[in-house]
C-alpha cells in the first residue's frame, strides 16, 4: 500500500469503516486491559502466591511504561510510517498477552506487562493519529467519538469480563482473552489501513525517553519496596535520590530544547497547570481504589471473581453519569465551580468510605463507591476540558500529551503509594501470634496469604485479625484520598478561571482529549 505524506489530505475509502472497526476493538481490548487485572490479582495472591508489592508491580508496570513512552511513541510513527508502528505496537502487545498467559510465577507476569505497556504506548496515540488519513473532516469527529467510546467502554468491562473468565478458566485467561482481538486488528491494519508519515516531524529525543522511563520507574520502586525494608533503608533513599537526580535532569533538557517531548513551558499557564493537577489527582485516587477494592470484595466479603467485577460498577456507573451531566452543569455554573464541586464530592466518599467496617456489608460500600464516582467524574470531565481550552491551537499536541503523562503518572503512583500504605498498615496490624515464622511471614504478605495460612492452621482468629487489619488499612487509604482530594479542592475554587472553557476547548473531544495527537512532542 503507497505511503501518503500527511498533508490533510483524506479519500473517502469505502473499507474505512471496517478499518475503523479494527481500531475500536483494539482500543477497547486496551481499555479493559488497564481494568481487567484488578480481579485477578487476589487470585494471583493465590495461585503465585504474590506479595502485595508484587502485585503492585504488576500493576505498575503497565501503567509506568505506558507513561514513560506515550510521546515518543507518537514521533516514531510521525517518522516512521503510523500504520506500520500501530502494528509494531498490536504486536507487541500480541507478545505480551501470550507471555502473560503462559507465565509461570509472578516476575514472568511483570515482565509480561511492562511488554505490553510497550505495546499499548504505540498503539493508543497511532490508533488516533491514522484517522485524518481514512475520513474526510466531515466523518472524523464520528471516528474519534467511536474509537474514544471503545475505549471508554473497557474500563467498566474489564472487571466483569475477568471475573468471568477466572470463574471458569484459568487465571492466565484475563491475558489469553486480548490475543484474537489483536489478531484481527493487526490484519486489518495490514489490509485496510493506508501508511501515513510525517517528514517535518521532530527525531525522537531518546535521552529524555530514557531520563522519563528511569525516573519514573525509580520513584515507584522505592515507593513499593519503603514498606518492607523501610524508608531509612539505604536501597530505598538511594533509588529515591537516583529518581529525583533523573526527573531533574529531564525538566532542565527539556527547558533546553527547542522542540521538547514534554512542554514543561505549558506549566507556567495557571488554567492549564492547576487542571492537570486536579485531573492527575482524581486518577490518583480512582486507581488507588481500583487496587484496594477487589481484596476487600474478595477476601473480606467472600464474592468470587465474577461478583468482585460486578460489585466495582457503582463506582464506574457513578462517573459514566457525572461524565453525561458534567457538560451542561459547567455550561451553567463554570469549570472552576463544577472542579470544585467534583473534588469536595470525591473527598466526602473518601470520608464515608472510611466508616467501612467489617460487618458492613456491600451495600454501605456501594453507596460511597457511586459517590466516589459521582464526585471523580465532575472534577475530570471538566479540568480536562479545561487545561485544553488553555492551548494555542498550535500547543495542543504538545499540552494534550503532558496532561496525559500526568495522568498516568497520578495512576502509578496512586497504585504505589496507596498500596504501600495499605501494605504498611496491614502487615502492623495482624496478629500472627503463635504462628511459626514461616508461617508468620507469609500471612503478612496480603489478606488473601493470611486467609490462606488460616486455613491450614484451622485458626479463625488469625481470618478475623487479617479482614479486621485490611479494613483499617483500607480507612486510612480512604482518608488520604479524602485529604488529598479536599485539598486540591481549595486551589481549584480559589484559582481555577471561573467561566465555562472556551468554545474551542468544550469542543475538544478528539485525540486531544484521549490522547496526543501526530503532533505530540513537538
């Protein structure tokens, strides 16, 4: 198929529709990839016998590299060909998902997830970034909404798809289950899509690539590993000071340069800088729930994995609908009111949240798991709208990008922090008193270990302490989101521009608003 230099130009190709396809699987395979492993980790406690931290890991992983090469990724396929890419990154993927079903213990998982992080950093700006060339202006804004839906779609499938299939398959099936959709969508982008590139596109800025991964990668290390050995542990304070010499270096090369991948300049934009801020902290929060919610589900109240899923939609449910009403209440109200608003709302569900106790029941938990959601849709919806509406039309790839690196930047460290916080409390706190060692150890490696080791030992006090010292940990957990939440919510009423976003912004639901477009970076 010819290689087409990107110069707006678009033909009205009849198998359009059927390439798009492709792409909505794919990104939808994508979206319930970043959700569908949170049902499975308590049964990889199980089965692999894996640590909190290394459950933490394997959630991390992703998600870190994810981060780290979402915007180069966009600049190899602006030099290289984004249809080609696209189908390195379907690859990769494809990679991935079979080492993670083949995996035999859980660094081999790990390792299959920091593949396919690889491989969906290319995949989500290309899927996006290859449409100009199938639809005419006309069509496109159709396009992006279908791929941005397909999406948005996974998160909430994700939890029941998996707890399906580890109710009847074994637990490598949550990865099994991505490899016919990738298939499909590496052949028909082979078939069906054209191949796009972009001579004027900046190289690739591997130094700052490299300084991003290993920073990152470093903070949440020590983060994860400071609840074992410590945080005056000279393995942690080391990797902590490694991180923070990196994440330095990164910010003063790209102050430097001409075209930088991260446009830190953006950051000197009030309107921009404090909407990213209040967007990076709702998926703090959102993915630091969806880490600590399936053990309690799980372990606690005794649902299998199917039920776990099902018993996360409130929360999902809650933001689908702030995302439906969030629009029309900031038209009337303002995006600084509305922001406000959403994070005083998510902090009140952290606050009752941390009431939860062991003899709750599921119903209390469904109801400040809706008004978590109710609350992180309200301050998403429109701080996202809101830094982009901040853009020079020519800044938006750049800006667009950044904000979503700070996105997925607040979800690993939410995953690390509160997991490792949760951890802490929880290994303090139960009571393994006349255990052997052994035994003892392995209790305090998740609930699930300690429901495990009281099985065996037939001790019922050592379930009750486990279910009693994961609810405490998990209301400390809830109280810092409060915290962290109530707490933005006082710049954000103080400081946020008080009117709804510009026209130009509101309209923004393209690339900018799901990911950087072929421009990113530059």
């Amino acid at each position: 198929m010819a290689t087409v230099i990107d110069r707006g130009e678009t033909r009205r190709d009849p198998r359009r529709w059927w390439a798009l396809g492709a792409l909505v699987a794919s990104m939808l395979t994508l979206g319930f990839d970043m959700t569908i492993l949170n049902v499975a980790l308590p049964t990889m406690a199980d089965r692999l016998g894996a640590t909190t931290g290394q459950q933490q890991w394997t959630a991390d992983a992703y998600v870190v590299v994810f981060a780290a090469l979402m915007l180069p990724a966009g600049l190899l396929g602006d030099r290289f060909g984004r249809r080609r890419m696209l189908i390195t990154g379907l690859g990769i993927f494809l990679a991935g998902s079979l080492a993670g079903a083949l995996a035999g213990d859980v660094n081999q998982v790990i390792a299959a997830r920091t593949v396919m992080g690889v491989g969906a950093a290319l995949i989500t700006p290309l899927a996006l970034s290859v449409l100009p060339s199938l639809f005419a202006p006309d069509e496109q804004g159709r396009a992006i909404a279908l791929v941005s839906t397909g999406s948005a779609l996974g998160l909430p499938l994700g939890p029941i798809i998996g707890g399906w299939l580890l109710d009847h398959f074994w637990w490598g099936s949550v990865f099994l289950i991505n490899v016919p959709m990738v298939a499909v969508g590496i052949a028909a982008c082979a078939l069906l899509l054209p191949e796009t590139v972009d001579p004027a596109s900046p190289r690739v800025d591997v130094r700052s690539t490299a300084f991003t991964a290993a920073g990152l990668g470093a903070l949440i290390y020590a983060i994860i590993e400071a609840p074992e050995r410590g945080w005056a542990d000279p393995l942690v304070l080391g990797t902590l000071t490694g991180s923070a010499v990196l994440l330095t270096g990164l910010v003063l090369r790209e102050r430097r340069m001409e075209r930088p991948l991260l446009d830190m300049a953006l950051l000197a934009r009030r309107g921009f800088l404090l909407n990213t801020i209040a967007a990076t902290l709702v998926m703090f929060v959102l993915s630091g729930l969806l880490f600590v919610l399936p053990p309690y589900l799980q372990a606690v109240l005794g649902n299998d994995t199917l039920g776990t899923g099902v018993r996360l939609l409130p929360l999902v449910l809650g933001l689908a609908v702030a995302a439906k009403l969030a629009p029309p209440v900031t038209t009337r109200f303002g995006a600084r009111a509305t922001v406000a608003a959403g994070l005083v709302v998510l902090a009140f569900a952290g606050l009752l949240g941390t009431r939860t106790t062991t003899g709750s029941g599921y119903g209390f938990t469904a109801l400040w798991l809706s008004v978590a959601g109710l609350g992180s849709g309200f301050a998403l919806v429109p701080s996202m709208t809101g830094a982009l509406a901040t853009l020079p039309r020519d800044r938006a790839g750049s800006g667009s990008g950044l904000l979503l690196t700070m996105r997925q930047v607040g979800s690993a460290i939410g995953i690390a922090l509160l997991g490792s916080l949760l951890s802490g409390v929880f290994r303090d706190r139960l009571d393994v008193t006349g255990l052997p060692a052994g035994a003892a150890g392995t209790a305090g490696d998740s609930v699930v270990a300690a429901h495990l080791v009281a099985a065996r030992t037939g001790s019922d006090r050592l379930a009750a302490s486990a279910d009693s010292a994961y609810v405490h940990g998990m209301g400390l957990v809830l109280l810092v989101c409060a915290i962290a939440a109530l707490v933005s919510a006082l710049p954000a009423a103080a400081l946020l521009p008080g009117g709804e976003p510009s026209a130009r912004g509101a309209s923004r639901t393209g690339p900018e608003m799901v990911t950087p477009g072929p421009d990113a970076g530059q």
